[in-house]
C-alpha cells in the first residue's frame, strides 16, 4: 500500500487487522453502509440573518426553526452565520499547511491524533488524523515543538464559531426556560476546541471508516465541510447523506444538550465515509462545559430520563468504553 511521507501508517499499524478481514457480516455491513450514499439527507437550512431583523416576529420564527430542527433532527444547516467564504478558503489553506508536513514531526505534537491504532476489528478502524486545538491556545504567538498556535486565521475563526455556537446554545436553553447565563459560565476556553480534520485517499474504501458512527459528547458542534462529501447521519434507521454546501455550517446537537433537555432535543448519529480517490478536510468546534459542570436533565424529578452526572463523569466513562469494547455507548450509561 502506498503512502505519502505524511500521511499516518495505516497500511502498516491496521495490517494484523485488515488481514484478518474474514468475517463476512462485517463486510457486508460496511459495504451496504455505502450503498445508500445516493440519498440526501435534507438537513433544514437556517439564514440566521433573520435573527438580527427588526422584526421580532421574523427573529422569533428564526428561534423556533431553530428548537424544531434540534428536537427533529438533531441537526440543522445555518447559512448567514458570520464566517466569510474568505476564512473559510483560508482556513482550508491553513489546514493543508498543517497537515501536509511529515508524519513523525506532527506526531511530536500534544494536539495530533490519527486513526484508532488499537483497534481489533474492521468496523473500529478510522481512516483520518486530526488537531485538537483547545481555545486556549487562541493568541498564543511562541512556536514551540510541543503546542500549535493558532494562527490570524484559525484565530478569526475560533472566534466566530465560538460566539456562534454560544448564541445558538441560548437560544435552544431558553426554550427550555433554562439559564441563559450557563454557557459563558460553564463552556471555558480550555474545554471548548477545534477540531481540524484530514481523511487522507483510502484505497481499501468503503470496508473502513474515515469516521466510526458517533454522537458527539458535547453540547453541541459547529461543522465545516469541504467539498468531497462523505459526512452521513442516521435518521430512522438509514444513513443519509449530508452533501456538501458551500459556505454552510452544519450543527450538531451532542449529547450533553440531549441529557440537559431531557430528550426533548436528539443527538445525532453521525459518520464520514473514508473516499478512495480523493482527501477530504472538515473544521469542527465543539462546545463543551469544564469537567465539574454538573449536566441535570431539564425536568428533574422522577420523570427525568438521566441521572444528574458531571461532565468529567461522562467523558470518563467514554473513555473506559472505548478501550474497553472499541466503542462509546453513551448517554444509556446514565438513564434512571
Ligand atoms: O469530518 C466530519 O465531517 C465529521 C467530523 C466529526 O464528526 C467529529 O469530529 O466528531
Ligand atoms: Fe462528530
């Protein structure tokens, strides 16, 4: 299997895997995960211009379209959402600067990942390496060998995004009649990230993954995708395409929001297919509260779905899953 000096060492770590590829379930699973990649997921399109409108009943539609595609969904597009096409096209520049520098030397940095190397079977393997860039490194300006600053550009986008993904969070809590003030509280700069990803050319696609399907375990995420495509989420039990739209962000409800409104809004099951021709970039900001940030369901009380957990309890408890069963399982590890 050729490799580009930069790209991370599938081929080699994931061999005893993919060698032993003979469960023939396990194929077929995958492979018919492909098959439907015809049909589109139509994601509702939010223009949040409608949110700055003199008009409060324009602004306040904007709101409930908003509650609607969460509890619908758990996933809407938002076009209008302040991030230039200029940024944009920048941020792809700077991802592209980053990734493309030689394997070991983005391995010495703390905010690398690459793929699932401990995986033991097929459907666990991930074909992508990513940065995650918590926003604490927003104006750091010292290159060292073991941090990665962020650039004017990733800086400008952190920015928005942020801001963003703040302002849509109130807008979904205050339909809960909850606390708009909880997000600035809780969602620090050292918990909330970038995430900049690369699904490099996979040439044994569709049988792996770029991405195993996954809620996400924050509140909620603010997604760019370039234009290959490959981003899929799961509604009624078929997996749907989400195609790419330029300058559209994708919103994600995560976890934590399912939790804290008690169901009411759904996270999301998402994936990316790994591509056999082409790579794929996406840029992710992920909305997450400081690990003591105590997540209690909206209604409380017997009625409640959700024990109260902290979120330092709850990634925890993802973590020891994954290693333990290859897997997260989520938000049933805490139902009453
Ligand atoms: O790359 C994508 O489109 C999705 C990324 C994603 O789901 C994640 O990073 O959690
Ligand atoms: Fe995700």
């Amino acid at each position: 299997m050729q490799q580009e000096a930069f790209d991370p060492p599938f081929g080699s770590v994931y061999k005893q895997v993919l060698e032993g590829w003979c469960d023939v379930d396990e194929i077929s699973e995958l492979d018919s995960g492909a098959d439907c990649s015809e049909v589109e997921a139509r994601v509702p399109v939010i223009d949040l211009s409608c949110l700055n409108e003199e008009l409060e009943d324009i602004e306040e539609w904007c709101k409930r379209e908003i509650c609607e595609a969460a509890q619908e969904w758990g996933c809407f597009q938002v076009i209008n959402h302040g991030v230039s096409s200029e940024i944009l096209e920048k941020m792809r520049c700077e991802q592209i600067k980053a990734f493309k520098k030689p394997f070991q030397d983005k391995l010495d940095l703390d905010t690398y990942r690459w793929g699932t190397p401990s995986a033991t079977c097929l459907r666990h393997l991930a074909w992508f390496e990513a940065f995650h860039l918590p926003l604490t490194h927003l104006h750091t300006t010292t290159t060292t060998t073991t941090t990665t600053p962020f650039s004017t550009t990733i800086n400008q986008y952190a920015k928005i995004t942020s801001n963003l993904a703040e302002k849509l969070a109130e807008i979904l809590a205050e339909k809960l009649g909850h606390n708009l003030g909880f997000f600035r509280e809780n969602c620090i700069p050292s918990k909330c990230y970038i995430r900049m990803s690369r699904y490099p050319m996979c040439p044994i696609s569709p049988h792996v993954f770029g991405l195993m399907p996954h809620t996400d375990s924050d509140f909620l995420t603010i997604l760019h995708q370039d234009h290959i495509g490959g981003l899929q989420l799961l509604r009624n039990g078929k997996w749907l395409n989400v195609n790419p739209k330029q300058e559209t962000l994708i919103v994600m409800i995560g976890d934590l929001f399912q939790a804290w409104s008690n169901d009411v809004y759904k996270s999301v099951e998402h994936r990316v297919n790994a591509n056999k021709h082409f790579e794929r970039f996406s840029v992710a900001y992920f909305l997450c509260p400081s690990n003591e940030t105590m997540i209690e369901s909206s209604c409380g009380g017997s009625s409640s779905t959700y024990r109260s957990f902290s979120f330092g309890e709850f990634r925890q408890q993802v973590q020891d899953d994954v290693k333990r069963f290859g897997h997260k399982v989520g938000l049933s590890r805490f139902t009453l």
